[in-house]
C-alpha cells in the first residue's frame, strides 16, 4: 500500500479546510438573506411613515453593520484561544508569564488598526464636553463670592462693549448693535444719556481720561468723540442678595426667556451730534482708545489699519498698517504712549510711540485663530484672548513666550484686567465668564441660570475699581448688561 507524502497530506488538509470555509460562506449567506428576507416582510406589515425603499436601505445599512461586529466577535474568540495555546505552551516550558496583560496586548494590537477611524470620530465629537468636564473637576485653592447685584436692560440688540468713566460721576456706558450708546445709573441701573449719533452699530465705548467725553467707534466706518452731562439718580435698595458659590451654579434652559420681548428704553435725554468727527477709514471701525493723556485716539478697523487722530483737530496723524487680515480690537496702556493691536491673522502688535522720532512695531504670533482682544495691565504686561480658546499673559520686557496660558472650552472676547487685585475675566462664547490671576489659575467662574447670568453670547467685561456695590460688569448679545460684586479672598489674592 503506497505511503502518502508530508506534503501530499498537508496539499489536502489545506484543499479541505478551503472546501468547508466555502460552505461556511454560502451557507452564511443563504442565512442572511432568509433572515433579511423575513425582515423585509415584517417591515411590510408594520405602519410607518417611511417609504418602503427608505424602510429597506435602513435595514440593509443596519444589516452591514451587524455582520461587521460579528466578523470581529469571531475575530476576538479566535484571538483569545489562539492566546490560551500560547500561554499553555509558556506555562509548560516554564516561562511565567500574566496572561491577562498579553491578553491585553494582543487585543489591543488586533482592534487597533479596526477601530482607528472609530475612535478620532469620538474624541473629535467629544472633546468639548469631556474638556468641559473636566475643567469642572478642578479644585480652587479657595471660595470666591460672586453676586449678581444688578441687570442693564433698555437696548434693542446685542450690546458689543461697555466700559466705566474714569472721573465722576462714575457711570456705566455701553455700546450696542442697535446703533446707540447708553450711559448708565451703577447703583440704580437707570439710563441717564443715549446717544444717537451714529448710523450703525456702535462697535466700542472708551471714556475719556479727565473730561466727561465719550468715544464711540462704529460700522457707519467712522468714530465719534461727544460730550456729556448726567446726574445721578437716588440710589435705591438692591433687591434680595444672596451669596451665590461661583462653581457650584446650575445651568437652567433658557429657552423661555431668550427671546422674550425686552421693556423699551428709559425715557431719558439723548445727544443726537458729536463734537468730533473721525473719518480716514474705509471700513467698518471697530474699537477705538485714548492714548495717556486723553489729546489722541487710536482706531481699529476691518480695512486692515489702524489710525492715531489728533482730537483737537481731528486730524489723522499716523495709520498704523501691517496687519493681514481685518483688525479685532486695540488698547492703550494707561501711563505710556503704547498701543496693542488684535486682528484676525492670529497676530497682534505692539506700537510704541515713546519717542516721538522713531514708531517701532512687534509683531507677536501666539495664537492659532483670530486673536479677539490684547490689553494692557497696569505693570508691564500684555494679556492676549483668541478664538482658539486660549489666554495668553506676556510680559513686555520679554515677549518672546507666554509667561502663563490659559486653556478654557469655548473662544474667548474682549477680556479685561482688574487694576488692583489683577485679576482677568474672560467673557465666552458658550455664555460663560470665569476669573483668572495672572499666573493661570482658576479663581471662579460667575453664575449662569434662568435667573441670573447672561443667556447669550458674552461680548465683553469691564472692571470698575471705584465702586463698592458693582466691581465687574458683563455685556452679551442677550441685549443687557450685568453688574456683579466679586469678592475674592485675600488669601487666594496672595496665591
């Protein structure tokens, strides 16, 4: 009887194995399409509003995906006995190995290259969130108090900025879309002025150093410099305050006051005509400042530049270009003749116009997307905000890195520096404004709910030193402004 070759004997096993892996398949798939069959019956006999064919698609795509995530539940089982051989053969020869790390190890090697494109889709869709909530985690070192003492409500659109008189009687002023500037009662919350000389959006307010003069910056391309008078109104009791803890704040929806109908503005004068008028810009001025000593503004435009005027004449004086794309926002520094500019080419410069002879200029690159606002602190520092999410603290002497970044969840607009306590809030996109020191930490975060906190867009923030009862003010699209009492520890101040 004639003997079988080794490789005669291994040509058949392999013949066989092929024969019965075809079966396998035909018979699976005669399986799946009886099983997709009776589906489609019961599909016909079932009421729904789909078509038929829409009924049919969905469950042929449904059909893929269980045959996939059977392939790889096949794939696992194979995977682990193939493992379980493995480890009996290292365990006869002595080796001592775990096997539920190489178990680990070889899945994980397995279901990689599988569930690669899987796994960037979800850390793409929720990165936001789990930034979110992990930034909820974090710890402060210490409580601070935030208390919403009073809401500004008269404007018909969003409000892009407010700022806070620097002489007396000290007012709250805010710039609105819906082409007015409106001074502010603090403690009253009353409107005392309106202005009305604009034929857009009022983009920017900035008061003057000394004198009561106002600067508006506007879409109607130009800036404005007007003056006024107001009298303050009895102040009355503020209503129920209670302290409010600024982490542990809960948020509501606020689907059923968005876009309820605000009251009508406060009948109170108004200032129809500007002592000045700037016009150089050939686009929509944006932000506007006075330079130390209150004889020069600065404007910012989205055609690229932006201008230093005279304010006695009116007339321009330099154009500071160089910018890529559409300025942002410019600031001045309260005791020197600097200028910092933001634009939407993830830059933002300094000017320095200190000596009169020579005009330099440094370009900073920090960002990765539209730098949305820089200001100046009273000490040698430059804090810079962009859509990319992130704060940004520099110092003047050496602006070649960041001497602190602050990473948050959501675009960042024009921030602001406490004078005395230096101290940073940040108004958001998502509605939220939270409060940094200037080494990057964490200090609080103010509340938001259907009762208080803002229901739209944060635009800006302002910091008021000279009053007790209000010491930082919000503005957003929700059409008002809010004043809050931020009490913050001396402890953590030191810190």
């Amino acid at each position: 009887m004639p003997v079988e070759s080794g490789s005669s004997a291994a040509a058949r096993q392999a013949k066989q194995k092929r024969k019965s892996h075809s079966l396998s398949i035909r018979r699976t798939n005669s399986t799946e399409q009886d099983r997709s069959g009776l589906q489609r019956d019961m599909l016909e006999g079932q009421d729904s509003k789909l078509p038929l064919s829409l009924r049919t698609n969905l469950l042929d795509l449904f059909s893929q995906i269980e045959r996939e995530f059977e392939n790889l539940y096949l794939e696992n089982i194979e995977l682990r006995r193939e493992i379980d051989q493995l480890n009996d053969r290292l365990a006869a020869e002595g080796h001592a190995f775990e096997g539920s790390d190489l178990t680990k190890g070889a899945l994980k090697t397995k279901a990689s290259h599988s569930t690669s494109q899987l796994s960037q889709k979800l850390k793409t869709t929720y990165k936001a969130s789990t930034s979110k909530i992990v930034s909820s985690f974090k710890a402060t070192t210490s409580r601070a108090v935030c208390q919403l003492v009073r809401e500004y409500v008269s404007h018909r659109d969003g409000i892009w900025d407010l700022s806070v008189t620097r002489t007396q009687p000290v007012v709250l002023g805010t710039a609105s879309a819906d082409h007015t500037a409106m001074l502010w009662s603090i403690e009253t919350g009353k409107c005392l002025l309106k202005y009305l000389g604009h034929q857009g959006s009022v983009n920017s307010i900035k008061f003057h150093p000394t004198e009561q003069m106002a600067l508006t910056a506007s879409g109607d391309q130009t800036a404005h410099i007007w003056r006024y008078m107001v009298q303050l109104p009895t102040p009355q009791p503020v209503a129920d305050l209670t302290q409010t803890p600024c982490e542990d704040d809960l948020d509501f929806s606020d689907k059923d006051e968005a876009d309820g109908e605000l009251e009508g503005p406060n009948d109170c004068p108004s200032v129809r005509v500007a002592t000045t008028t700037l016009r150089s810009h050939q686009g929509v001025v944006i932000a506007a400042d006075w330079l130390v000593g209150g004889k020069q503004v600065v404007t910012a435009s989205w055609d690229r530049a932006a201008n230093l005027y005279d304010v006695e004449t009116s007339e321009l004086v330099h154009s500071l270009t160089g910018h890529d794309q559409e300025l942002t926002h410019c600031c001045t520094h309260p005791t020197q003749r600097l200028v910092v500019t933001s634009s939407r080419d993830t830059t933002f410069r300094l000017w320095d116009f200190r000596d009169p002879s020579i005009h330099s200029v440094n370009v900073f690159q920090g960002h990765t997307d539209t730098v949305t606002s820089a200001v100046f602190t009273v000490g040698d520092n430059v804090v810079s905000g962009s859509d990319d999410r992130t704060v940004k603290v520099w110092d003047l002497k050496n602006m070649r890195s960041p001497i602190a970044t602050i990473r948050t969840d959501s675009a960042v607009n024009r921030i602001s520096v406490s004078v005395n306590q230096r101290i940073i809030a940040l108004p958001h996109d998502n509605r939220q404004v939270r409060l940094f020191d200037m080494s990057g930490v964490r200090l609080a975060r103010l509340p938001r709910s259907n009762r208080q906190g803002h229901r739209r867009m944060v635009c800006c923030s302002a910091w008021c030193e000279d009053n007790a009862t209000c010491n930082l003010f919000t503005c957003g699209f929700d059409r008002q402004a809010i004043g809050w009492n931020i009490n913050i520890p001396a402890l953590l101040q030191e810190k």
